[in-house]
C-alpha cells in the first residue's frame, strides 16, 4: 500500500463521518464538504491503486529481463565452453 492509497483511505473515512455528522444534525453545509471530501479521498486511493498497478508491472518486465539476460548468458557459456 503506497501513500497515496493510505491518504485516500484516510479522506474517505473522514469525509464520510462529515457527512454523516451533517445528515443527523442537518446541517447541509456539512453533508456537502462531507461528500466532496470523500469523493476526493476515494479518487486519490485509486491514483495509488494506479501507481501501485504500474509498479507491479515495471518490477515484472525487470525481473523477466533478468530471466532472459540470465539465460543468453548461460547460453553463450555453453557455447563458448562447446568450442
């Protein structure tokens, strides 16, 4: 879980206490900042869930890259041992 993930959450759940907060009081203003707040919480929390995502993924290519480089070099030692 990155920063932006533990942020979002973080927002989500404080915004959604305003506006509840604000629905049992009535007072608008609050349900409103309340809601606003917890749409921006849960549009950070998915940019993490995105950074995360691209993570993974470069982290993969890399380690694939390392397989193949692993294994031309083997294959050049057993060609080179072969001559």
């Amino acid at each position: 879980m990155n920063k932006d993930q533990v942020q979002g959450k973080v927002k989500d759940v404080a915004g959604r206490v305003e506006r509840q907060v604000g629905e049992w009081t009535g007072d608008t203003e609050k349900q409103v900042h309340g809601t606003a707040k917890q749409a921006e919480g849960k549009v950070q929390n998915a940019w993490g869930d995105v950074k995360d995502a691209a993570k993974k993924t470069a982290d993969k290519q890399l380690e694939e890259q390392r397989k193949d480089d692993e294994a031309a070099r083997a294959e050049q030692e057993r060609e080179r041992k072969a001559s």
